[in-house]
C-alpha cells in the first residue's frame, strides 16, 4: 500500500505536523522556530500529513489564500521517507483540495533551490529571479 496524505481533522495530526516541520526547517535547516511557526498555522492555513504505507507521519504542508491567491507552504518530508514519493503524495492530496475548493484560482509557492526541479515535474515554473527567505535561496514558482 503506497503514501497517504489528507487534511488534518485533528489535533494529534496538527501536532505530527508540526513536528516534522521543526525536524526539517528548525533543526535540519536552521530556519529559526519564530519563522517556522506563524499566525497562519493557527488562523487561515489548512494543514496536510502524510504517512507511510504502515500508518507512520512522513510529510506534511500547508495552503492558505492570499491577496496573489492560493500558496502552497512548509511542504516538509521527513530524511528518513525522501525518494519514496511522499512528497508528489501531498502536493496532489493538497492540489487535489485547491482545485475544489478554488476552481482557477492562481497557485504558487516559494520553493526552496533544491526542490525547485521536484516542482517542476508537476507543472509549476520559476517566476522572477532569486531570493532569501529564512536564509535560504528560493524561486517563486506558479503552477
């Protein structure tokens, strides 16, 4: 049985979300927790967790609505679960809920260097030059 993803219901799944965000942005990328965790997580974001075939939290991401329109954010895949599909996993269950809730809405994310070809085989193309955010080099990209 492959990667699951769906939208987090409960608190518990909040909480694994979180988690494996701090493990990858906090202490595997030294983006500090003040930027890691912001008011969106607890206001307008709606927040994703996947798990491997036998139930363990892998991934997770969050979308929210802007003025630019929908942005795809903190799309985090555990080290120990990369390679193994689970990030396409969560970006189809998350695009999958975009596309009902916001038919034709503009989607967009800021993604990290090195995730910028992932993106890519999923539609999504680089949009201006570019940046830093949380000391790491970033292109934004649109699907």
């Amino acid at each position: 049985m492959p990667a699951t993803a769906c939208r987090i219901t409960d608190l518990r799944d909040l909480d694994a979300a979180f988690t494996i965000r701090s493990n990858v942005f906090v202490e595997g990328q030294g983006v500090p927790a003040a930027l890691e965790n912001d008011v969106h997580d607890r206001t307008d974001a709606r927040h994703y967790l996947a798990r491997t075939a036998d139930g363990t939290p892998a991934g997770a991401a969050r979308w929210r609505e802007t003025e630019n329109g929908v942005k795809l954010e903190r799309f985090a895949v555990l080290e120990a679960f990369r390679n193994q599909a689970i990030g396409a996993t969560i970006l189809h269950a998350v695009l999958a809920d975009v596309r009902a809730e916001l038919p034709g809405a503009r989607v967009y994310l800021n993604a990290q260097i090195n995730a910028v070809r992932f993106y890519e085989r999923y539609g999504f193309h680089k949009a201006g030059e570019v940046f830093e955010e949380a000391g790491i080099q970033h292109f934004q990209m649109v699907l």
